[in-house]
C-alpha cells in the first residue's frame, strides 16, 4: 500500500528523524495559511503516488504567503500521471549544504531488510543504480537482532566525515529500521537527507510502501489508505475482496489465480487483443465475488468484450457459473461475454449455464482467439 | 524416486482442524496420501475423520507417530510460527500453503529455518505432488495428474493446473510438480528444484513457470547453464504486466526496471532453455527436446 509523503514524513517524525516543520492542505487559503505561519519561502509539493511530481510542476516554490495560495490553487486539481493531485504539503524552503540518499528495502534475494546508502542524494536512486552502481553501499540487516550501533555508524561514516553529522545520521539509521519495522514497511526511503549549511541532518522528503499483508491485523495502518488517490475501480474491486487492475486495453478479464490470470492477459496480447484489466477472483470464488467482478469490468467504457477463463482446482466452476447467471440477471451485461472453464464440477457448470442459453469452451486458446476477435468487431 | 515427496512420506497436517485444513487433508487422504498426524493446539486427542490422531503440538506429533513431512494450512497471522514450532520439532520438510504472511515474519523465520536442516518449500504455494507414488502434499488436484517423467516447478497455482493438464491429456506424465510460491521471501527456490530434479532419476526433462518479479528465473537459468544436463523448457507470465504494480502475488511485480518477462526470457534463451509462448506449447516443445 503506497502512503503520501505527508503521512510518511509523519511517520519517521514519531519515530524521531528530524524533518522540517510543515503540514498538508486541501484548499488553495489552507496552504496560504500555512504559509503564513511558517514564514518565509516555502515549498509547495503535490501529494500524489506518482513520482516525477517536481517534472510534472507539482513541487513550486513561494516565496510568500499570496504566492503560496496561487500555486496550490494551480497544483491542486492539477492531474498527474492520470491522478488528481487532492491535497498539498507545505513546508519552508530548507537551505542544503549536501544531499544524500538513505532507503531500506525488503529484500527477496537476501530474505532481509537491506540499507541502501548513497552520496548520491535528490535524484532518481534508479538511475544512480543503474548509471553508477558503485555509488550505492549496500547492507543487510539480520532481522533476528536488528540493527546494531557500529553498523549504524559505518553506514553513516559513508555519507559525512564531520563527526557530529556522522552520529546525527547513525541516529537516524537506528531510528529508520525501527519505523520500518514497527509500520510493518516494504520499504522506507530518505531522498533526500540533506545536511544544512548550520550542519544539521534532515529528511527533506519521505517514501513508504506498506507491505499489503500487515493491513490485516494492523488496521492503524490501514487508516492510512487514501482511496481518493486510486483509481476507483481499484478501490471498489479491494472492498469486494478481489485482486484487480486496470489497463488500458478492451478485453475484460475474469480469472482465477495471480499466474493465470497473468498468463491469460499475456495470451489476449498474443492472439492480438489488449487485456482491459488484470483480476483475479481468488480461490473461493462465490457467486457474488462473480458478480462484483462483473460489475466493475462493465463499469469500464473501453470493454468491448470479456473472458472468463476458471481452472477449477479449489474453486467450484459451478459457483462462478452461477455467478454469471445472477449477474446477468441483475444487470444487462451490453458486451459478449466468452467463457472458459474447465475442472472442479465442470459438467454441473455447463448444465447451468446452458439452461439459460449461455455456453462454455474448455480450451483456453480457443476462447482467447474468442474473445480477442469479438472485441475487434465490436471496435 | 521422485523429488521432495513419495511412497516414505509420513504426513502431518497442521492446522488439520480448520476448514481449509480438513477439506484438504481429505483430499489428501482420498488421493492415497500418508497422513499420520494433525496438529491443532487445543484439539489434541481428538481424531480426525476417525482416524487420524490430532495432537497439540507438532513435537509430540513426530514423537508418537514419526512424521517426517508438515503441510500448514494455519491461518497467515499464526503460519510463520507454524514454520517455526515444525522446524524445531525437526521435520526435515516443511510446505506453508498459507496465503498473506507479512513478509517481515518470514524475513524474521529464515535464519532460523536455515539454523536447522530443513526445507522448507512456500509459503504461498500449492504445494507438491508425486503422482507415480500417490503422494500429494497441499492443494495441487490429483485428478489433473499422472505419473511419469516430467518434473514441474512454478511460482503460481492455476497457471501450474493449467500447464499439467496439457501434459496429463497429451499422455505426458509427471515425476513431481512443485509449486514454490509467489511470495518475495520463499525457502526453496528454482534452483534447488532444478539441482532435484537433474538429480533424480525418474526425471527425464523439466518445466519451469515463472512469473515477473524478482531475478530468481534469471539465476536458475545461469544454474541451468552450468550443471543441468536434462532438457528445460520454461515460461514466464506477465508480459504485459505495468511496472510497479503487484500483480495479485505480493512477489509478481516489476520493481523499476528489474525483473521483467524480457529480461527473464533473454536469461532463458542465452541458456538454452525452449521457451514456451503459450501455455499450450508446452508438448511440443518437450516432445521436440526429449
């Protein structure tokens, strides 16, 4: 679960790294308030889950209060990368000495939450990885004990050699690990800490990922979700309990598990169709799981017709048969619907779907070649 | 022979209780595997279906009947300490079929499961299957296999169905399919399959379905390269998956520019490695090479 920087920066705050003073705003005369307050040049900063915001013009700089109101009155609303940007963050404009970057990821290889430390701070930690790989030291933690004092202390002696900015940084090493693992974090990312021309460390911006399975037993930090920054057909497919996302393409998808649903996009693709949406329904799939599915693959516009491909294994074809006659019972589905399934009371399927007109394929390359095709001729 | 699981697997269910636990322990048990033990703390002395001794702890499960394989069905807040207390009991293979372990715990579990000598094959699995010795350990359908000389290794569960259906219709049969899970932190990865499996002697050729995320196909196929000597033919799902975005599995995703299906597919084909285009093309791919 991605979280906005105001929330983030309000996180490493409580955990005790040093940021500015600051808050977030939703209205153009909020911002200006804060402004206010906080006297002199502040910064203006897009809060959305896109990155790119300062090429996209969301992060400005104002130097007074009715600057301030004008530039959240421009980014406010302002799209970015197809997400309307609904609340700002203020903070004063930091004078930096240097910038360095700090990030703690999850990581597969290694099985352990990494540090990730550079010289290289304020720009794109990718390209650094990518361009320049020998710039980035790298150091993994070993969960059982946490991070120890002298490994917070080497990692901080690759960025500063002024031995109160080095202490200053290994106190916030320390005090990252344990947000990360006290907010249950994939990652945890610093870009960038800046030093002051006074010689104070900060975090000047925040990043954190929530690791989706935390959410469960952790609902404080579900509180965190904003769903006005998703798209919407995203948040209502979670409410309902289904995995789905949107894509561009024009052929609806239906499919039970991650790597078949997957595989069936990539088919749509391969028989020269464009898959509309990932969505996997899960393993037990109830009728009404079908029916939510239906309801918001429909509610996109660009569909022009939708597969259902179910390999019965722990989930009932007959459930998700029954599922697509109460759907289309309670609403006109106005695009072809294609269904595959195969497995689990599979012949019980068939009889219900047929009883009302409806009928299955049970290979999956036939009902692709299917779908792809009526999706065209309805283009 | 086989890989992980056969005619010697003495199996314990934990969370044999619970209903994804019972309904699948009967599934086991009718498909002809060995369940000699359930564990469900609370519920110790209890029978399961009339016959299968339920016990409190996974300890006392191993003392009393000899267990030497758990498949867990606990619940994700209670699963990594199922991982633990099955290790600690020293049962030398363990399957996690549970779905939404935060991935801290497992990061957490590792270092202790690697302390013992143990495998441990998920979480987030569908487990394993050893047609040619009735032996099914989690969730993969019996009725979709059959015995014979194929190993298959996945990261996914109905993408695995779907592949071992071709094979079983096309007369193909299978030595074992493994299913290593889709989450970011698994305790058996394509490597150990593939070491397992070019081990084996009633393996003959290997199917490897991968899936976007990660840099786990890439090293299996730098592995292929140098030490397997059996045909390989491998597929990757999520080629038209957006970057950044979790694709249902918390470990199918594209973390900037690293571990996309391209990048996967170019490792696969500088070793060699027939690539399947299409789930379907996996028989005539294996019929080419074997």
């Amino acid at each position: 679960m991605n979280i906005h920087e105001y929330q983030a920066r309000a996180l490493l705050k409580a955990a005790g790294i040093p940021v500015l003073d600051g808050d977030v705003a939703s209205t153009p005369t909020e911002a200006e308030a804060i402004a206010r307050r906080l006297g002199g040049t502040v910064v203006i900063k897009a809060q959305v889950h896109a990155g790119g915001r300062g090429k996209a013009g969301g992060v400005r700089l104002a130097k007074s209060p009715g600057e301030a109101l004008d530039h959240a009155a421009e980014i406010l609303g302002m799209q970015i990368k197809g997400l309307t940007v609904q609340k700002v963050l203020v903070v004063p404009a930091a004078e930096i000495a240097s910038e360095s970057y700090l990030g703690l990821i999850m990581d597969r290889e290694t099985q352990r939450p990494v540090f990730m430390v550079s010289s290289a701070g304020g720009v794109d930690i990718e390209d650094v990885a990518q361009q320049t790989p020998q710039k980035i030291v790298r150091f993994p933690v070993d969960p059982t004990y946490g991070l120890f004092p002298h490994q917070a202390l080497r990692l901080a002696l690759v960025l500063y050699r002024d031995f109160v900015q080095v202490k200053a940084a290994a106190r916030i090493m320390e005090q990252l690990y344990a947000a990360f693992v006290a907010n249950g974090a994939s990652l945890a990312e610093i870009n960038p800490l800046v030093t002051t021309p006074d010689g104070r460390v900060l975090a000047l911006d925040a990043k954190i990922i929530i690791d989706d399975n935390e959410l469960f037993w952790r609902p404080d930090l579900g509180l965190l979700r904003d769903e006005t920054a998703e798209q919407p057909s995203e948040a209502a497919a979670r409410r309902a309990n289904l995995s789905f996302i949107k894509l561009d393409g024009d052929v609806g998808c239906v499919v039970n598990g991650a790597g078949l649903a997957m595989a069936t996009m990539d088919l749509v693709k391969y028989y020269g169709g464009e898959p509309a949406n990932f969505l996997d329904i899960g393993g037990s799939s109830s009728p009404e799981k079908v029916i939510n599915a239906l309801k918001i693959i429909t509610a996109d516009p660009h569909v022009k017709a939708i597969l259902f491909n179910i390999f019965g294994g722990i989930t009932r074809t007959d459930d998700v048969a029954n599922g697509i006659v109460a759907a289309t019972r309670q609403f006109k589905v106005a695009v072809p619907i294609v269904i595959r399934l195969t497995g689990t009371n599979e012949a019980e399927a068939i009889r219900i779907l047929n009883a009302v007109g409806m009928t299955a394929l049970s290979d999956m390359d036939q009902a692709v070649a299917r779908v792809v095709k009526l999706a065209k001729e309805a283009a | 022979m086989s890989v992980f699981a056969d005619e010697e697997t003495r199996l314990l269910v934990q969370g044999i209780t619970g209903r994804e636990g019972s309904f699948h322990a009967r599934q086991m048990l009718e498909y002809g595997t060995q369940i000699v033990a359930g564990v469900t703390p609370g519920k110790g002395g209890q029978r399961f279906e009339n016959k299968v001794p339920v016990f409190d702890t996974v300890a006392e499960a191993v003392q009393t009947t000899g267990a030497n394989t758990s498949v867990i069905y606990v619940p994700p807040m209670a699963a990594a300490a199922a991982i633990v207390e099955a290790a600690d009991a020293g049962i030398p293979l363990i399957v996690c079929i549970t779905e939404g372990i935060p991935v801290m715990h497992m990061s957490r579990t590792m270092p202790f499961v690697r302390s013992r000598a143990v495998r441990l094959i998920g979480p987030n699995c569908p487990g394993l299957i050893t047609p040619g010795s009735r032996a099914k350990v989690g969730i993969i359908p019996g009725n979709i296999c059959a015995p014979g000389r194929v190993g298959l290794v996945s990261r996914s569960g109905t993408l695995t169905y779907e592949v071992v259906n071709h094979l079983t219709c096309a007369g193909i049969g299978q030595s074992t399919c493994v299913g290593i899970g889709g989450d970011p932190i698994i305790g058996t990865n394509f490597i150990d399959c593939l070491r397992a499996f070019q081990d084996d002697p009633a393996t003959d050729a290997i199917v490897m379905l991968g899936e976007i995320g990660g840099t786990d196909e890439q090293n299996a196929a730098q592995f292929v390269k140098a030490h397997v000597t059996k045909p390989v033919i491998g597929f990757i799902a999520g080629q038209t998956a957006p970057k950044g975005r979790r694709m249902g599995h918390a470990g199918a995703i594209i973390s900037g520019s690293s571990g996309t299906a391209e990048e996967k597919l170019a490792a696969f084909a500088a070793a060699d490695i027939g690539i399947m285009r299409r789930p379907v093309d996996v028989i005539e791919l294996l019929r080419k090479r074997m």
